[in-house]
C-alpha cells in the first residue's frame, strides 16, 4: 500500500520578501481519503493544493510520501498543438502507459465524460466545457494514487459532472486518495473524510456541521451472507447505512456513486443480493 502524504510545517510564499500565503501547515493524507478544502477567494485554497500535487514546493517545511498524483487545475491551458486525444495519448505515456494502452484510455475516458465525439478536434478549436473534460480525463486515465481536484468541475455539464463524481469513488474506493476544492457545498456532501478551511494562511480542521443536501440520492435494500457485515467500499460510499434486520441493509447513496456500490456488493466474495434499487429525492446526507 501507498505511504500517507505529509504535509510537515509546511509554508509558501512567492519571492524572497513576498509575504506568505500559507504557513506552518501540517496535513496528512492516508490511502482511501476523500478530502474537501473550503476558504474564501484567494485564501490559499489553490496553493495548498499545488503543494500537494507537486507543482509547487514549499518555501519552508517539507512534503514526504509522495504518491503517484494526477491535477486538475483551476485554468486549464487549452491552446495545445494537439487533437484531444492526442493530447490524452501523451499524458497517459508519461504516466507509464504504454501508447496502446494510452490510446484506449483516453478513449475510453472521453467517452465517459461525454466527449468522444471531439477526440479528432485540435485543443485550441474546443470550447470551454469540452476542454475541461479533457484537463479532467488526463487526470483520471493513469489511476493516480493521489487525485488533486481544484474547481474540476466547473464548466462541465450535468451528465460529466457526476461522471466526476463516479470517478472519485472509483478512487477512493481502490485506495486512493482524492482532495478537492469546489465552490458548490452540496459537491460530494456528506461524503468527505475531512474536510479543512484556508484561514489566513493556515490550515484548520473544519468540525463536522449540520449535513448539507446532497442531491439525488438512491435507496439500495440489500441481503448480505451470513456474517452480514458490508464491505469496506461501501461503507466508503455511501450516505447512511441502516441494518433494518439481521444481514440486511437500506443503503442511502449518492447517485453518481450507485453504480460502484452495486458493483462492489455484486464482486463481494460472497456476493450480496440486491433486493430493490430506487430513486428519491434530494435529502440531506452523512456519512455512516
């Protein structure tokens, strides 16, 4: 398994008398975490994040435990002298992908997101919301042990945004790790691990609050084996988990995460049965 990532007292400041955006940070990112980071416009959200995703290094402290990452920034540069999926072809080769293999991800990875159709289109003729999806599937296609999502989901539209969504359970539910800024508080509610505030360059734990609306959600009744104890990824997904009698559950979900608990009940060893499968509306969620 991957070492945590530490962030140790660490602080970043741009030139040598500039003043600090962010000191004496302390932060630790374990395999399977979902962290959201919150903070008003120009707090430091952004810097914190190219910490973590190696873009930048700290001016003082260190970073140890490097994982394999993937980064989403908050601008994408899209004037690129390559076709999107050429673009994606030589992202996933510098991930170690082999160019086959490359290829077929960034095939596979534009059709999720709804973009296929402009695999063939140079980066400089796509519009706003088809270069987002691209800056989010260059990030997806190696399996980053570490995914660093910075406002990845503005400008996609409804159906990549809970595509994104999926992909963060998908994630975190193999073991990685996923930390992200969004200014949407319903993003993944009642889903993150931990969530932390930017404030005046520090770092606080934010404590937990009153759960926020979570969007559509999804009610699963399942029947489990005989020592009835669900399996970790789904635990890792979903909103409340509710033993309505021995070995069998009412599972409340997310929408976009539906499709990885149905699958990781469905691959169990033994395998759960799925009783009934229903949309309701949008309720307020929490993790169990």
């Amino acid at each position: 398994m991957r070492p945590d990532l530490y962030l140790q007292n660490a602080g970043r400041r741009y030139g040598l008398r500039g003043p600090w955006v962010l000191r004496g940070v302390d932060l630790t990112v374990a395999p399977g975490r979902l962290v959201r980071v919150e903070g008003a416009n120009g707090s430091g959200k952004s810097t914190l994040l190219r910490l973590l995703a190696g873009i930048d290094a700290p001016s003082e402290g260190r970073v140890t435990g490097r994982p394999r990452t993937a980064y989403v920034p908050e601008r994408f540069p899209p004037a690129l002298p390559f076709t999107a999926a050429g673009y994606l072809t030589h992202l996933g080769t510098v991930h170690g992908l082999t160019r086959a293999a490359a290829a077929r991800a960034a095939g596979e990875w534009l059709e999720r997101l709804g973009a296929a159709a402009y695999a063939g289109t140079p980066m400089a003729r796509l519009s706003k919301g088809s270069s987002q999806k691209v800056a989010v599937a260059q990030a997806l296609l190696g399996e980053p042990e570490l995914l660093v999502l910075d406002e990845a989901w503005t400008g996609l539209d409804t159906e990549a945004r809970a595509e994104l969504e999926r992909a963060v359970a998908e994630r975190t539910t193999a073991g990685g790790s996923v930390v992200f800024v969004d200014h949407d508080p319903r993003r993944l509610a009642g889903l993150p691990d931990a969530t932390y505030a930017v404030r005046d360059g520090s770092l606080v734990e934010r404590a937990s609050a009153e759960p926020v609306p979570s969007g559509p959600q999804v009610t699963i009744e399942v029947q489990g084996p005989p020592d009835g104890r669900l399996p970790a990824q789904v635990h890792a997904s979903v909103s409340s988990a509710e033993e309505t009698s021995p070995g069998r559950y009412r599972l409340a979900v997310p929408a976009p995460h539906s499709d990885v608990v149905l699958r990781a009940l469905l691959t169990a060893r033994p395998p759960w049965h799925v009783a009934s499968v229903v949309q309701r509306e949008d309720t307020p969620g929490s993790r169990p």
